[in-house]
C-alpha cells in the first residue's frame, strides 16, 4: 500500500509514525514544505532566544529513518487529481499515492479591519516559523513592540520579553487579556504583572489609524484619542487552512469565513469523525480542515485517527472542541476549558477563593446540569475530568458534591486494564 | 518490565486500583515521596512540612465519603502523549510506560488539562515542573503499591498491544 502524507507537523507526522505502526510493510512518503521539523506551539521560545532551532523539533532527529518514511521536503503541492490519484508537486514532479492524507495546516489571516497596516514592513502576525525568525529578527533591532490582540499569542512573547528594556504596548478589543479564555478576576493577575513590569495595557481599545513613515508603521491612533509611537507590530490573526491547491479538484471544502469566538477562521477541508473527505481513499487531518479551531491537541488526534483509517481500522474522533487552553506566566498557572463570557437566564455562577495562596476557581453551570466553562487558577491539578464533562457535555447533577472536588471516578469506571470505558471505545 | 507469561505471550505490568479496600492511610503518598523526594529514606523520615515535596499519586474523595488512590494509568492511548507540544511527553511501547523527558517539556501544562485521571501537575517548588509517574524506574515494584497494606493498589500482568 501507498500513502501519501501532505505536511509534516502535527498532524502529518503524527499520521506517518501511526501508520507504519499498523502496516509493516507500507509505503510512506511525506511531502513537506517546511525543510525543518519543527512545533508550531514552540515558535515563541524561539523569538525570545529561549530555544534554538533544534530544540523547537517534536520528534527524534532520526524519525524518518527510524520509521522508514521517504521525506520529500522544501516542496509543496499546487494540485490533485483525484481521478487517477496523482499529486502534481511544486517541483513538477508527480507523487502517486492509493489512500492520500492532506495535512497542510494553516498560514495566518489578517483581520479585515486592520487591512490597511497589513502590506506595512514592520508589521507581523506569527503562524509558521518564517514568520518566527522575521520577528526575532526584527525584535532585536526595536526599542518599541506594539501587539494588536492580547490574547494567547502576545502573552507568549510579551512575558518574556519584559524586564528586557523594550517599551511594550498591548492593544486589547476586549475588556481584559486573554478574553477569549479568562474573565476579568482571572485575567487581573496577568495584568497587574504587565503592568508592573513596565507595559502599556490598552483595553476596550481599537485602532483607528497608523502614522507612516515610507513602508514603515511609525505610530497607531486607537479609538480613544491616545496615539502610540512603535518600531514594530505583532499583529494576532486569525488562521487561514492551506487548501488552495485543492482549487479545481472534486474534494469538498468550505471557503466561507466563520468567526469563532471573535478569531476569523477561513473553512477548510470538510472532513467527518474519521478524517475521511467526500473523495474515497482521500483523507485530511489538523489546521487544514474546516469547522474546528486550530489546537495542537486536535491535529495529533486528527493524524492518528486518518491513519487508522487509511489502514482499514476503526477509529474517530471523539469530539473537534477546541475552546480549551492552560495558560503559564509570571508564575501563574491557570487552565480554562470552555467559554467563560456565555451568559443565559439558567446560567448558575460558582467561585472558590482563597487569595493566601493565589487560588481561584470559576465555574459556569447551565440548568444545574451542563458545565459551559470552567476555569482554575492557582490550582490546576485535576483539570483534565472537566475537560470530559465540558466537551461531551455530561450531565453533573446525578452527582452529590462540589463542583470543584469532582474526580474521573464521579462520572466514569474502569476496566480491566485500570483504564475509564467510554462509550464509543473507538473514539479518541 | 516487558516479560513472557506461560502461554508465551508478551505482558507487561499495570498498577490497579481496588478502591473498596482502600482505608485512606496515605501510605502510597509517603512511600511515593520517600522514593522521590526524600532519596528511598523511610516514609518514617519524610518531612511532612516539607511543602515542596511531591507526591506522584492522589487520594480522593468520592460522594460518600470514601477514598480512592490514584496513580497514573500509563495509558495504552495517553491523553498527556497525544496532546504534547514538545515531544516530552512519549509512550514507550515495549515497556507500556509513558514517559516524561523534562529537558523538552516546555511546561505549557496541556498534560495537565487533559489528564482525565487528575494524576499530572506542576511542582509545588517552582510550579514549572510536571510531576509525573515513573512506576519507580529500576526497582522491583512501584513503592506505593510495595507500601499498599490492604491491598488496594496491585500490580496486574495485562496483554502488551
């Protein structure tokens, strides 16, 4: 058998190394732009001089050896012809394949408000590595970093590149850092601690106009008046799946946009729980498929159940939820599963504090039974039994206790290999 | 610890949990810091003040009142595995067990959120460091299951997949 592999992150190599698991005697290549193995979820230790680029890999330098995969890197695909299973490759050579699996990701999306910075030399959003080592670049030629969005991206990079001399200005939509994850309470202590340590936090805040200087943006102008001089923009964007060499093609895609808790997301690839498109023996997995958020955890397991089944095995996807996200800095650690803005007339608020040691614990419960979001700061061992109860929304009000003490053991049983029996055990 | 059986084929060992004969004395969580923390000293001779001692293990509560020990599963599907960014966190085939390098960990606790069993977390000390299960590497069973007086952790030969 044949398999073809577009891609080498998450979702790719995770699909190859899975695949020569199950099939001997397989063969696999892997088609990459990318000429470095390297994790996305990485990029900012690299910025902040934290990491080299070696240590920015996800798998052991002899993977491809070790696992007997062909490596076709620094070339991408223009096109497929599903009809005679061919994948026309940038380099004008053509790769044959009997199951193919698409697993290009994404590359960044600009907000559409902000077009008009968008061309400027100065100004980055961070998607793949070429954009890491642009800004790492850039960062040290700056006295000035401004960030639009204050959100996960930003936090990465700002918090430690603090204490370092920059004057750093963080321009946030919402009401407080990291909206789309924490509430005001929880995102207070990260405040406090950007601001302490020198920056300038913009909240409720948009920009409205960029001062020039040839190519280059000098200052921005935000809603309020207030005019911020900067050396450089780190813009947070939306994502984009890497699915236009599928232009022309019969695999079904969804090019809309969707906005999914204020991030613009463009649809890709349409995929269902096995990873399988609309074409037979065609497969996608990760960043590059549509109706999910882009999450590191999603294209592993996206990977992993394409090659289950691109070997004739059972295997889905137990859910694509991707409202998930464990935040560390400054020495805070906090996880929040869900989304902690929703709101209802059956939404019931529960909180836990105890301030001499740092803790907080938010909880929202819908109708008594169905946790919408949860988040644990100060205390985050134990996070993982909500993140089961959040995203295939179990019922928690058969269970007499707590909230914030509930164990696996509450909700599920183990069988005879000490592990939890779900219900559809082929799901991962 | 991958070993034949009499029928031949491969196994290797699992730590169960029998929770109805758990009596809640935190032996296992002494025993786990005595190996880890404290260098193999006696349980006796830990400092339970010591606040930046670990456990690897857990006790809990269930809604009647009763405890249950917890150790990790060392899962043949490891959530802590699958949702690593870094490659730190690996399943080792041959032996079943799931292993934490810490050199690679970039300690962005994803492990920790999708643990399903509560078992992972940051150190107390520094709060950077994920505290995981190693099954007592290079000894011939797991202290908290050596530590175990009734019996309510256990190992169990289970099929190699």
């Amino acid at each position: 058998m044949k398999y073809l592999i577009l891609g080498a992150s998450a979702a790719g190599l995770n699909a190859a190394k899975t695949l020569r698991k199950l099939d001997e005697s397989a063969i696999i290549t892997v088609v990459s732009q990318n000429t470095m193995i390297y994790s996305k979820s990485l990029l900012h230790l690299f910025i902040t001089g934290e990491r080299n680029l070696h240590a920015l890999s996800f798998v052991e330098p002899d993977f491809f050896e070790q696992n007997d995969i062909n490596w076709v890197n620094g070339v991408s695909a223009v096109g497929v012809n599903t009809y005679r299973k061919e994948v026309n490759l940038s380099n004008n050579l053509i790769e044959t394949y009997d199951k193919l699996l698409i697993a290009t990701g994404s590359t960044s999306l600009f907000p559409p408000n902000l077009d008009y910075i968008q061309d400027a030399k100065n100004v980055y959003s961070l998607e793949n590595l070429t954009d890491a080592i642009l800004i790492r670049d850039k960062i040290s030629k700056s006295k000035s970093i401004t960030f639009i969005g204050g959100g996960l991206v930003c936090l990465d990079i700002v918090s430690k590149l603090l204490y370092r001399g920059f004057h750093i200005n963080i321009i946030e939509y919402g009401n407080n850092i990291m909206s789309f994850q924490l509430n005001q309470e929880a995102a207070e202590p990260y405040q406090k601690a950007v601001i302490d340590d020198g920056a300038s936090l913009y909240t409720n805040a948009i920009v409205v106009s960029a001062g020039m200087i040839g190519d280059e943006i000098t200052s921005l102008t935000l809603n309020n008046g207030e005019k911020i001089n900067t050396d450089m923009v780190i813009v947070s964007s939306g994502i984009s799946p890497n699915s236009d060499f599928l232009e022309g093609s019969d695999i079904r895609r969804d090019c809309g946009l969707v906005e999914i808790k204020g991030q613009k997301l463009r649809k890709g690839v349409l995929v269902n729980k096995k990873c399988e498109t609309n074409i037979p023996d065609i497969y996608a997995a990760g960043d590059v498929c549509a109706e999910k958020l882009p999450l590191w955890p999603i294209a592993v397991k996206q990977g992993i159940v394409a090659a289950y089944n691109m070997a004739l095995k059972d295997k889905e996807m137990r859910s694509v939820y991707g409202l998930k996200n464990p935040i560390s800095y400054f020495g805070i650690n906090t996880i929040s599963i869900g989304d902690p803005n929703v709101s209802g007339p059956n939404i019931e608020t529960i909180d836990y504090r105890d301030d001499l040691h740092g803790v907080y614990k938010h909880a929202l419960v819908e109708n008594g039974k169905y946790i919408r979001s949860i988040i644990l700061q100060g205390e985050i061992q134990g996070a993982g039994i909500f993140e089961r109860l959040i995203e295939d929304e179990m019922d928690i009000s058969g269970v007499n206790k707590y909230l914030f003490d509930f164990t696996f053991d509450d909700f599920f049983e183990l069988d005879d290999r000490g592990q939890i029996i779900y219900s559809n055990k082929n799901a991962i | 610890m991958t070993m034949k059986t009499e029928k031949n084929k491969e196994t290797i060992k699992k730590i169960m949990v029998d929770e109805s004969k758990c009596q809640g004395c935190y032996n296992c969580t002494f025993a786990c810091i005595a190996v880890h923390e404290n260098k193999g000293k006696n349980i006796y001779k830990v400092d339970t003040h010591n606040k930046n001692f670990n456990s690897r293990n857990v006790i809990t509560i269930n809604e009647d009142g009763r405890p249950t020990p917890m150790v990790c599963r060392h899962c043949d599907m490891p959530e802590c595995v699958l949702t690593c960014i870094s490659g730190a966190m690996t399943k080792d085939e041959e032996t079943g067990i799931v292993k934490h390098n810490l050199k690679k960990c970039a300690s962005c606790f994803m492990c920790v959120m999708s643990c399903p069993y509560g078992v992972l977390k940051p150190d107390n000390k520094t709060g950077k460091i994920i505290i995981k299960c190693d099954m007592c590497e290079g000894e011939d069973m797991p202290a908290c299951v050596k530590s175990c007086p009734t019996g309510a952790l256990y190992i169990k030969e289970v099929e190699k997949i």
